[in-house]
C-alpha cells in the first residue's frame, strides 16, 4: 500500500518538475540568446519577465482587450524595449570589462523593480488565460492546463531558435558575430544590428515567459524573482546552449520538485528555493561550461 | 585638498613613500581629526549622529568589497551574506558564551573571512561571469542557511538580540558614544586598507586584476593571492556586520538581504573602484541618497503626488535612482566620484593656469 502510494506521489512530482522544467527553459532561453550573440550577461531576465506580465496583465485587466491583442501588444512593447535597451544602455559598455556589463544589468533590474510598481501600481494582478482552470486528471496525475501551455510554448520556441540558429541566415549571422566580431565585420555582418536583435529576441521569449509565469503566479514585483532560478538552469546546460537551456530546466524542474516533496518534511520546508543553488555550485565546481557549453572558459 | 608643491624634493625611500608627502596634507589629516573627534559629536544633533554611525558602518564594508572588486578585479553579489555570518557568530557568541566585543568582533571577522574563502575557492577555475553567479549562489545559500537553522538564527523571527558593547566597564548606549566606537574602527579600517594596498599583497591584488596571467609569470601565485583577496574583504564584511549588530542592538537577517549586497556594490561604483577615497565618498553618497530623497519627497512631493502615493513612491524612487546611478556611472564616469573630485582638485592645483 504505502509503496504504491509513494510511487504515485513521484511520478507527480516527476510530471510537475518536468512542466515547471520548461518554463524555466522559456526564460533561460532569453538568456541564453543574450549571451549566445553578445557575451552579455543579463541579470535582469526575471526583470524582463515581469515588465511582460505586466504589460499582458495592464492590457487585459484595464484596456480589456482580447488574450490574444494583450499577447501582441506584449511582444510588440518587449522588442520595442529591448531594442531601446541595447541602445541606451549596452551600446556604450562594448568593449568593457565584463564585469561592467553584469554591474549595468543588475543597475537596470534595480530600475525596473522600481519603475514597474509606479507605472502599474503596486497590487498583484492575474492573467487569465482563455482556458479551463481544472486539471487534466490523466491516470494519478493532475496536470494544470496552463502548465501544459507553459510547457508547449517553450517546446515550440526552443524548437524555432534551435531552426533559427541552425538553419537561417540571420542566425548563422548571429552565430558568427558571437563567435568573433572582428571577423564578423569583415564578412560585411552588421555586429551592432544583431546585438539589437539578440536583445529583441530575448524582449520576445521574456513577454511569452511573462504571459505564462503571470498567469500561473499572478503579477507583481515578485514575479521578478523567478529570474534568479534562471541561474542555475544556464550554468547546468551551458551558457550558450539552447539544448543546454532545456536540459538544465528540465533538472532544475525535476530535483526542485523532488526535493520539495522529500526533503521539505524533514528540514521544514523551502528546500525548492534551495537545491537548485547547491546543485549549481556542484556543476560550477565540476563542469563550470555546464553540460552543452563549450569548453573555451577562461581559465587563469 | 588644494595643494600645490613647487618640486620634488624627496631624498629618501621613506618621504616617498610616506603616505602623505606634503605638510599640507598632513595639516588637513589634523584639521579633519580635529573636526571629526571634537565639533561633530559635540556639534550635531543625535539623528544627524544616527546618519554619521551608519555612513561610518557603510565605510568599513565599502573598502572591504573595494579591495576585492576594485583592487583584484574579482565580483561578490555575496557581501551582504558575509556580513551576517559575522552578524550572527558575533551575536551567537555574545549572548550564549557572554563574551564582550573586542572578542566577538574579531571572531565575527575571521568566521566571515572562512567562509568567504570558502565561497572564493572556484575563483581558482572561474571568473567573470560563473565567480558573479557563484556568490550570488553563495547569498542565497547563506540567507537561506540562516532562516531555517533555528541554532544559527536563534528561532523567532530569526533574530538575536545582543548586549551593548562594553568598554574598561562602561557601556556604549548613547549615539554619541557609538559614534566614538565606530569612528575608532572606521580609522583603523582606512589605515590598514590604504597600507594594504601599498604592501606586496596589494600589489600582488593589483597586478592580478591588471593582467592575471602577467601577474602569474612575475611569480604570484594567483591563486593564494585570489584567496587572500576573498579572506580579507569578508573580514572587512564580517566586521561590518557585527558593527551593524552592534549599532542596531539586534542581529537580524533581513539586513542583509541581497539588495544590499547590491548597495555595497553601487557604493564602490559610485565612489570610484579601486580608490580608498573613492569608497568613504560611495558610502556616504549611498547612505545619504536614500535619506534625503525621503526628506525631499516628504517636503516637496506632496505638491505633486497625494499622501498615499507618496508612500509607495519613495522606496521604489530609491531604487530607480540606484539603478540609474549605476548605470549612468557605468557608462559616463567608470572610475566615479572619485574622478571627478580629482578632477576638481587639479583644476584647482594649476589655477588660473590651464596647466
């Protein structure tokens, strides 16, 4: 008896680490496309989700407009942002010390926490999606339906970056110019366009992310905070790895959930905001390029 | 201050490297210590001693993170977590073995310099990016270490209230006499930083966050001096912490929360990386910014926004202006106030000549 039940509850656990998994990998992939394109490292991910939710959430509440407009005008103000962005704020810091790059995005999270709050106002919103709110009960399993989206939106987009990269003109141009500027500028590649565009792109995969964290967490200034689960996600698949992204996601997702059901009981709770960053200084310890990256970190 | 020399007249090592070459300086040291010693405590009203106490505290940490990020060019997101390690050694000791402060403080320092070793040890295979990601992994671990071990955080609340420190049998409550008590370790903190970074280690800390593989090949063992740069600086923030318990009567973990990690970081790139100077200016820009857009709001703001607004706009105004700040320094002035106040003094050294 007790066995089965335990089966049971894991194989939950496992369906539910594996959703949550995707969605993280919507958000990692944001980051990834960054740092894939620029070597730019962006700490306000999470920031740039929740400026998406907010803008889905304003849209829909107080515009009232239609799911599918509030989705458009999202995605049109996250490019419009992340263009601005590379603009004002990235342009002028190429060619500085890395480190300048991480202090300016976490400058930038700073404002957007402050400046979403005065411009939305301060409650906490919901995002209705135009779905049923009652599980899918499949066998022992109890599956959200806006998980389930969550998890096809970020298949879906995985898929298109990894066709976008692999297949496309424009991402072979990206690819290049991640690989090495100088020679992308003289294949006659517009380095400055395609760092815009990375940014763009990580604005569009952020107001999806958005849409679908606000609808499952509701929308506030704590959404923000899923941007630091997007560390670990990254550094266990590779930085520059999209399969790396969903990789990391999906076992960040499994042991997060694992170690929520297992461990909780005994230390008394928030293991899942917990295991994730152990696992992470393992992989840094062990495998710093995670498991897709490649291999070229620079050693000392 | 506005000196000018007509010449170099060094004859010896020793007036070379004397930390201040000019007798004017050393006649500005003097009217400074008499200004800070003597007509501020006397002088100022007990809030604006308040104000003074936390600059003070944002000082000692202030330089403790410059020598890391500043001089050896290694990242913390972590400081806020170093300092309440030494928050809570130092309260845990005070109040379970009733230990009195100079052994505490102390301790503190050297649990938040083990730790902060700890934390440091990948800076032997990473750096840049994955050194940012792992203190920030070291943060949250930390926070998360401290709220949930009832015999760390001693339970409720997860806070420890501590004695006031104990002098020769005289007890430091007022902010007056704080202020001495800080002001004391604020000194201390400036003089060992300042010959720090003019000892074999700071120069060791300097050359490696110059050129890491340069500094390898003149013989410093990178990873020994990487170490060294982590111990130090997380005792610098272990002290800072137990200042903070010391000052505030009660060691709480919400003051060291990852946001002020972030401060400490704005602190040393508002002031200026890589300048002692540059630090006491970051500490007393940041610590005062958020004090006086409170005061302008207050007075100003409801010309303009109502009662209600107002309370939700200071503290997200706080952010947006740190935000901004870091980012404007970032990109217009890397090197911070610190730079522009040489500016200033140089200018002013050769007036009214252009140079």
């Amino acid at each position: 008896m007790f066995d089965w039940f335990e089966w049971e509850f894991t194989l939950s656990l496992l369906t539910n680490g594996v959703l949550i998994g995707l969605m993280y990998a919507l958000i990692a992939l944001g980051f990834v496309l960054v740092y894939k394109a620029t070597d730019a490292i962006n700490f306000a991910q999470g920031e740039f989700v929740m400026l998406a939710a907010f803008f889905g959430a304003v849209m829909l509440l107080s515009a009232g407009a239609p799911f599918w407009v509030a989705v458009l005008v999202t995605l049109a103000g996250m490019i419009a942002f992340g263009f601005g962005l590379e603009r004002v704020v990235l342009r002028p810091l190429i060619g500085r010390p890395i480190v300048s790059v991480i202090m300016a995005t976490i400058g930038l999270a700073a404002v957007l926490r402050g400046v979403a709050p005065l411009v939305f106002g301060a409650e906490t919103r919901s995002i209705v999606m135009p779905v049923e709110d009652a599980p899918i009960i499949w066998g022992p399993l109890f599956i959200s339906p806006i998980q389930l989206i969550g998890a096809g939106v970020a298949v879906m987009f995985l898929a298109a970056f990894t066709w976008f990269f692999l297949k496309s003109r424009m991402g072979i141009a990206m690819r290049a110019v991640a690989d090495n500027q100088q020679v992308a500028m003289a294949m006659g590649i517009n380095v400055e366009r395609y760092f815009a565009l990375a940014w763009a792109m990580a604005g569009v995969v952020s107001a999806l992310g958005g849409i679908v964290w606000g609808s499952l967490l509701g929308v506030d200034v704590h959404l923000a905070l899923i941007g630091l689960k997007v560390f670990p996600v990254v550094i266990l698949g590779g930085l520059d790895s999209i399969v790396g992204a969903i990789v990391g996601g999906l076992i960040i997702g499994i042991v997060e959930n694992i170690a929520a059901g297992y461990l909780d009981p005994v230390v008394g709770g928030g293991t899942k905001d917990f295991a994730p960053y152990v696992l992470m200084i393992i992989a840094l310890m062990v495998r710093p390029y995670g498991i897709f990256g490649k291999r070229q970190i620079e050693r000392v | 201050m506005f000196h000018r020399e007509a010449g170099i007249y060094k004859t010896s090592y020793a007036a070379d490297m004397a930390l201040y070459p000019l007798p004017v300086a050393r006649w500005a040291v003097a009217g400074f210590a008499v200004l800070f010693l003597g007509v501020l405590p006397l002088a100022v009203h007990e809030y604006y001693l308040t104000i003074v106490n936390l600059i003070s505290i944002a000082i000692v940490g202030a330089l403790g993170l410059n020598i890391l990020v500043g001089y050896t060019g290694q990242i913390s997101i972590g400081h806020a977590a170093f300092m309440s390690v030494g928050a809570y050694t130092a309260a845990n000791l005070a109040v379970r073995l009733d230990l009195p402060f100079w052994i505490t403080l102390p301790a503190g320092g050297l649990m938040a310099a083990a730790i902060g070793t700890l934390v440091g040890i990948p800076s032997l295979r990473i750096k840049g990016l994955y050194l940012a990601i792992a203190t920030l992994a070291a943060q949250l671990i930390i926070e998360w270490t401290i709220n949930h071990v009832e015999w760390i955080s001693g339970g409720v609340q997860a806070s420890i209230e501590v004695p006031r420190p104990e002098l020769f049998g005289y007890v430091i409550k007022s902010q007056t006499q704080l202020y001495f008590f800080l002001m004391f370790f604020v000194v201390l903190a400036i003089i060992a930083t300042q010959n720090l970074i003019r000892s074999r280690i700071g120069r060791a800390f300097i050359a490696i966050r110059d050129q890491d593989i340069a500094a390898e090949i003149i013989g410093i063992n990178i990873f020994r001096y990487k170490l060294y740069a982590f111990a130090i600086s997380s005792f610098y923030a272990g002290v800072t912490g137990v200042l903070y318990t010391y000052f505030l009567g009660i060691a709480n973990y919400e003051q060291f929360q990852i946001v002020v990690s972030i401060d400490y970081l704005a602190m040393i790139i508002i002031g200026g990386l890589g300048s002692i100077l540059g630090s006491i200016f970051g500490a007393i820009f940041v610590t005062l910014l958020p004090i006086v857009l409170r005061l302008v709001m207050e007075d100003f703001g409801s010309l303009i926004f109502s009662e209600a607004d107002l309370r939700n706009i200071i503290p997200n105004l706080r952010l947006i202006v740190f935000g901004a700040l870091i980012i404007f320094f970032l990109i217009v002035e890397p090197e911070g106030l610190n730079r522009l106040w040489r500016n200033i003094r140089s200018y002013f050294r050769v007036w009214p000549f252009s140079y």
